[in-house]
C-alpha cells in the first residue's frame, strides 16, 4: 500500500532505485527487492528475471563500487555523485589542454580535498619536499622550502 501511495504522489516522474552492492557483507551483490520486481510486472504486465532487471539496472545506471556515480552528470542524485561524474572523463582523457581547470571549483568546494589534491601532486614532483615528510631545520632556508 505504501509503494502504491509513494508511486502515486510522483508528479511528473518517478525513480526507482535499489543498492546493488551490500557494502556491511564484503561488496556482496543483492537482488532487486520484490517491489522492484512488482513495479515491473505492473508496467510490462510479467514479472522479470531479477538476474534481467539487475542487468538493466546496472547498465543504466553506469555505476559501480570502485566508482559510485552515473556517466552523466545531470543524473547524479547528490553533490558527491555530480562531482564524480564530471571528474571520470577528465581523469581518462589523454587530451590535458581539454581538461585543465575543468573540475577546479571541486578545489573550493571543501578545504579537505584541496589540502589532499595539493599533498599528493607535491609528492608527485621530483624535487623533495616537505610533503615527502622532510623538515628543513637550517636558518638559511626559503619561503618556498618550509
């Protein structure tokens, strides 16, 4: 009853979702619950193979545990998935002129994350620094070596 009140408030469109991935049981897969099922039955008139649906469902939605967003952007269901969505392309592209400064505004978005990308591209240059875990203890030394 409550499926048929939640499925009849939807105005314009509904979505319906299942977790694929039981995360707590070691990334076991899960079945789509028997409502998912009912849903289906209710819109083609049979009942699915849930082995299909789950199928279906992966191929639309285009995500997967190692990485939890849609392939587009625009059907992301939260800021984190939105995020993730547009950084997948830029992080596969072999064109770096096409993707430079296309995520940045992630950077101002959390002061966490742009601490971590600027650790990690300074352990990245081949000049030893203080990301590498060196302090510099000589009274000579620079702005840029502290």
């Amino acid at each position: 009853m409550l499926l048929k009140i939640a499925i009849g408030a939807a105005s314009e469109r509904l979505y319906l979702s299942y977790p694929r991935l039981d995360s707590n049981a070691e990334g076991r897969a899960r079945v789509p619950s028997f409502y998912a099922l009912d849903v289906m039955r209710a819109i083609t008139g049979s009942v699915p193979d849930y082995r299909v649906l789950a199928q279906d469902a992966a191929a639309e939605a285009g995500a997967s545990l190692g990485w939890p967003a849609p392939l587009d952007p625009d059907r992301a269901v939260d800021d984190l998935e939105h995020d993730l969505a547009v950084l997948k392309p830029l992080l596969e592209s072999r064109d770096v002129s096409a993707v430079k400064g296309r995520a940045h505004y992630m950077l101002g978005l959390n002061p966490a994350l742009h601490r971590s990308i600027t650790s990690r591209w300074l352990r990245d240059k081949k000049a030893w620094s203080k990301s590498d875990g060196l302090v510099t203890t000589a009274t000579t030394a620079t702005a840029n070596d502290r």
